[in-house]
C-alpha cells in the first residue's frame, strides 16, 4: 500500500494518495437493500454502508474551503405517474439539502443518478458567522416513455457543526409502496 499524507488534523491522516481508507473518501462495494415508499429511510444505513473508506470526518478536521463530490446511482422501478420522491443530504439530524418533492413520471427498471458538491465556508458550531457549508447537486432518472433523462438541481447553504464528528448521509422517501429504488454505486472523494 502506497502512502502519502497531505493533510492531517490531530494526528489523524484526513486526505491522501495511494491506496488508502481516510474520512471523506468512501467506494460502495456492494448493492445497497431496496427503498420503499412512505417513511424516509437512509439508502446509506442499508447497505451502501457496505463499503472501503469513510463517510465520517472527525470533530474539528473541516477546514474553510474542504470540498467534496459525491455521486450515487441504481435503480429505480415502479413508478406509476405522479409517484412523489424527496432526497434529503444530511448529517446526524442537519439537513444539508433536499430535492423537495420531486414528481416522477412513469419508469421501470431505469437507471437514476445524484451527483453533490459540499463545500465548507466557515467552521465553527453552527448557526449565524459560525460553521457553514454549501450543498449543490442535481438528481436525474430515465422516464419510460420516451428514455430521456428528467430530474432537477438542488442547492443550499446552512448551518453545520464543524465541532462534531459528521457523517454523510442519504435519505429518500418515497409516497407509493409500488415504487423502490436502490443503490448499485455511491463513491465520495475530496476535492480540495
């Protein structure tokens, strides 16, 4: 295993290069289980969990400018017309972003997508001139009657605790049991 730290907070390596597991880079290895409608639930917390890296960062490690791109994608079946979704970016309770309803048109066995960019702005325990961080990222799924791609962007600035040990999280809700989704891939890599 080839190593070479580029930073490190409180003796704990936060980004390097080689072959290396260090907070805020994450692969998903293996498919997460399938969602279903009616209650949120974490596509992390069932199975995208199943991976080499992590989705953590450590209590004080951000630092203003850190940058993250994260993109995840899978499945999604049984969506009859009107069929609602709501993705919401998280750590712990703190919700980072959300799609906000998002109406899906008729798809079966198609291939959807979300790609997000984090940026922190400032560091501290949240709230007004204390830790902030900026979330963008866009959503997008394959409709079955004419296979193109229908989605929406997102973004949102807000409070988060930079004082604190945070871990990513995806949740996604959906309003019909006859439509679930899953997760085939999820990959979080820093970028500055």
């Amino acid at each position: 295993m080839s190593y070479s730290p580029i930073k490190t907070v409180n003796g704990q390596v936060i980004e390097g290069t080689g072959n290396v597991n260090v907070a805020g880079n994450y692969a998903q290895i293996l498919q997460s289980a399938t969602i279903t409608g009616f209650a949120e639930a974490s596509i992390v917390a069932t199975g995208v969990g199943a991976g080499v890296g992590s989705l953590s960062i450590p209590a004080n490690a951000f630092q203003v400018g850190d940058s993250f791109h994260a993109k995840i994608g899978g499945v999604i079946d049984g969506s009859v017309n009107n069929d609602e979704l709501i993705i919401r970016i998280k750590t712990g309770a703190t919700v980072l972003a959300t799609t906000g309803v998002i109406i899906l048109d008729q798809t079966t066995n198609n291939g959807w997508e979300c790609e997000i960019d984090f940026t922190i702005q400032s560091i501290g325990t949240g709230g007004v001139g204390n830790g902030t961080i900026c979330t963008n990222g866009n959503f997008a799924y394959t409709k079955n009657t004419d296979k193109k791609v229908q989605g929406n962007v997102f973004q949102d600035v807000q409070s988060i605790n930079t004082t604190i040990a945070n871990t990513l999280d995806i949740t996604m809700e959906l309003d019909n049991n006859n439509t679930d989704m899953y997760s085939a891939n999820f990959v979080l890599y820093r970028t500055f």
